[in-house]
C-alpha cells in the first residue's frame, strides 16, 4: 500500500482516511473533504508522471471523462 505524503497528512482541507493502491501514474487515497463533509478519492502523482507533458495530459483527459 502506498505511503502519503507529508503535504496530505496535515493538510487543512483534507482528512486522510485510508490508503487504496498504487498505479501506473501515482497513489491512490480515500480522504473526507473537510469543507464539504463528504469522502473523495484523491490521487497523488508521482514526481515522474508529473515532469512530462504527454502524461500530464492523460491524466487531465482521466479526470475530466471521470466528472461526466
């Protein structure tokens, strides 16, 4: 199971609640949304997915087909 990172653990608008998995673009968690009281998934790139373009993009093409 992945670790969170530092930034998660006391972030002021996200409670961690549980660690879901790991895949190929980063660290998957279950966490509550403080402002809006209700759980969300967060995923957490990782530093290598995040330095190159084409897969910055795949990922925004991956959270805007999850919003519809």
């Amino acid at each position: 199971m992945p670790t969170a990172p530092p930034a998660l653990l006391g972030h002021p608008d996200y409670e961690l609640l549980s660690a879901l998995g790991r895949g190929g673009m980063g660290d998957v968690f279950l966490v509550r949304n403080r402002l809006l009281d209700r759980r969300e998934v967060l995923k957490v790139l990782a530093p290598e997915v995040l330095a190159r373009a084409d897969s910055r993009e795949r990922f925004l093409q991956e959270i805007r087909s999850a919003a519809r």
